[in-house]
C-alpha cells in the first residue's frame, strides 16, 4: 500500500495521540496524587479531634473514614477514563450511581462500627449499641449518600473537561491537516514537474495548430489555481464544489496522456449538494493517476462515481493501472491513514472506507458517508 499512496510528513496525527497519552498520564498521576493527599490530611485532621495522631485507634478510624473515600475516588477517575458513561451527567449513568451509593455507604458506616471492637478498642464507654446509635442514623447515612455524589460530581466535572481539551486538541490538529492538505494540494498543482509537462503539452498542440485544445488545457490550469487559491479552507464542501478542481485536474490529465487514459465520472444529480470533507477526492485522484495509469503502456482507465442511498453517500475512485501480478498490497500508509483520521473525526464510526487491490487488476477507494445537505450557501 505504501507504493500507491503519498508519504507525506510524519504522521502527526499519531504524534499528537502520543502526547495526548502523555498528558492524560500526567493528568492521572496528580489526580491520584492530589485525592490521596486530601485524604491523608483529613485522616490526620479527623484523628486529632478524637483523641490524637498518636493514638492507634484514633489514627485507623481517620484514616478509615477518609481513605474509603479516596479510593472512591481514584475508582471514579479509573473507570471514568476507560468508560465515559461512568463519568456523565444521564439517566443511565444515575441509575447505576444512585444504588451504588447507598450500598457503599452501609458498607462504610458498617466497617467503621466494626472498627471500634477490634483488638484496638476504643476508650471511653463506647459499646456496640452506642457506636450504632452514632453511626446508623438517618443524617449519618445522608452524608455517606452526599458525599459520593460530591466525589462524582468533582470527578465527572474534571474528566469531562480534560476530555473536551482532547478534542480541541484533535480538532486542532485536523485544522493543522486541512491547512497542510490543502498547501500540498497547491504545491502538487504547482510543481515544477507538472507545471513542466502542462505547459509542455500546451505548447505541443499550439505547434500541432490544435489551438482550441490548448486554450482549453489552459483554461483548466487557471480554474485549478484559481480556485485552489480562493478557498477558505471550510472542514466540508458540497461535493460539487470538490469535483471542480478533481475534473479539472483530469481534463489536463486526459490531454496529456491522449489515448492511455480513459475517464468515466458518473454522479448522481441527488449527491451535488451533500457535504463532504475539503479536498477528500482528489489526493486519491491524482494517485489513481500518479501511481496507476501512469504505468500503463495503453488503455488505462479512471473511474469515479458518487451516488445518495438513503441517508448515506457513496464515493468511489477505481483506476486499471496495475495487473493483477503487479497490484501493491493493502496496508496503513501515512495518506490512508490521515484521510481515515479525518473521516473518524467528521463521522466518528458512521462511516465505512476500503482501499484494496482489484482481483481484475487496478486499485479502488470506497468511501462511504453520512448524506449531509449543503444548507449554508457554501460555494
């Protein structure tokens, strides 16, 4: 697969989820650090007021009463990172929260009696019945219940906001590789190589006295730097908006390659004005040529189509360029796996993307998408 795809720079994009589990790390380590710490100064507070720091008893039933709490809390923030729904404000997340602490604080009131009658002891006239009265009571228990829902609330508070930096971290970098996506895609357009062989092919059938042909290839190279020079680089466009600068790009393609290159577009009225990702097509349109029909002595053939069923839209490039003996492997290329990056990022898992080798020789790129009218005047 790294044969038929761009290089590119390094992938940053996993860079970035490197760096996101490194701060995610540190994030977990103060978490643990900072809870553990409140809680051994309340543990040493709460010994103090009974009797003293020094006194065993004392410093067990602090250390009890808090650490219990502090291992909620580090529980909280455990599962909260590894299931989200732990941490969130819903129904379902309350049905499962609400239970849990009103089991949890019967067990706690239950392991603080019990501490009282062990080989430690308490001083004073303390006895079972009366350390009961003390601990089992309505205000008591209502506490136990108050303060788990304290614990959760801090908890959910602070991981749902690391996890809102994640995102605009992710959405950041996205940014970052639209920007980068598109100053390839112009650098691609300007290239001295294929700046070279346009204008060479130009002048060619200028000499040939085929000047309607040539006004023609050069009236697509202005429509491809113009209209890569006025984007404003929005994360979607309509895909009509898309297929300007990708037939464009095939028209001076077709000119140059006359009879080796064959283009069949087929586009469903219906799919013009779904959105779709900013320039989504045509880096695998020009690696279809590039990497494909490039290669061919004769006859290669391009193939793009887009069509709407139902809610989804369907996109697909095909291209004859390798044999069946020749065809790369499918694998996890840089290019490949930015443009599923991207797609993950717009579509999360409602979106379905293959790119493999054809059993009749050439390569196709399937890519399917959540329909979505352009609504806002985009142009």
């Amino acid at each position: 697969m790294a044969s038929r795809w761009n290089a590119g720079s390094v992938d940053s994009a996993r860079n970035a989820g490197v760096a996101d589990g490194a701060r995610g790390s540190h994030v977990w380590l103060n978490g643990h650090v900072i809870t553990f710490s409140i809680a051994a100064l309340l543990a040493l507070v709460t010994a103090n007021e009974c009797q003293s720091i020094t006194h065993p008893a004392s410093l067990v039933y602090g250390v009890v009463l808090w650490g219990w709490w502090g291992v909620i809390a580090s529980a909280m923030w455990t599962l909260g990172k590894q299931q989200p729904l732990v941490s969130s404000f819903t129904v379902k997340a309350m049905a499962i929260h609400v239970p849990l602490a009103a089991l949890l604080g019967a067990a706690h009131l239950t392991l603080l009696w019990g501490l009282g009658f062990t080989a430690l002891g308490w001083e004073g006239n303390a006895t079972p019945e009366t350390m009961a009265r003390y601990l089992f009571n309505v205000n008591r228990y209502g506490i136990e219940i108050l303060l788990y829902g304290f614990l959760f609330a801090i908890v959910s508070v602070v991981q749902n906001q690391v996890r809102a930096q994640r995102e605009a971290m992710r959405s950041l970098e996205l940014e970052r590789q639209l920007s980068a996506a598109q100053l390839r895609a112009l650098q691609m357009q300007m290239e001295p190589h294929f700046l070279f062989n346009t204008l060479n092919s130009i002048t060619a059938l200028v000499e040939l006295g085929r000047q309607k042909e040539a006004a023609e290839m050069l009236a697509h190279l202005n429509a491809i730097l113009k209209s890569t020079l006025k984007r404003t680089t929005p994360e979607k466009v309509p895909l009509s908006q898309e297929l300007e600068i990708v037939e464009s790009y095939l028209a001076i393609e077709q000119a140059r390659f006359a009879e080796r290159l064959r283009i069949e577009i087929k586009v469903e009225p219906g799919a013009l004005d779904g959105l779709v990702p900013c320039f989504l097509l045509q880096p695998i349109v020009e690696n279809a040529i590039r990497h494909g029909i490039a290669n061919c002595e004769s006859d290669g053939l391009v193939e793009a189509s887009a069509r709407r069923e139902g809610d989804m839209l369907r996109l697909l490039v095909r291209d004859s360029g390798y044999g069946i003996d020749q065809r790369p492997k499918p694998g996890n290329g840089i290019g490949l796996s930015n443009t599923r990056e991207r797609l993950a990022h717009f579509y999360h898992e409602a979106y379905d993307m293959r790119a493999l080798p054809l059993d009749r020789g050439g390569f196709e790129v399937a890519i399917t998408i959540p329909y979505e009218q352009n609504l806002n005047g985009i142009e």
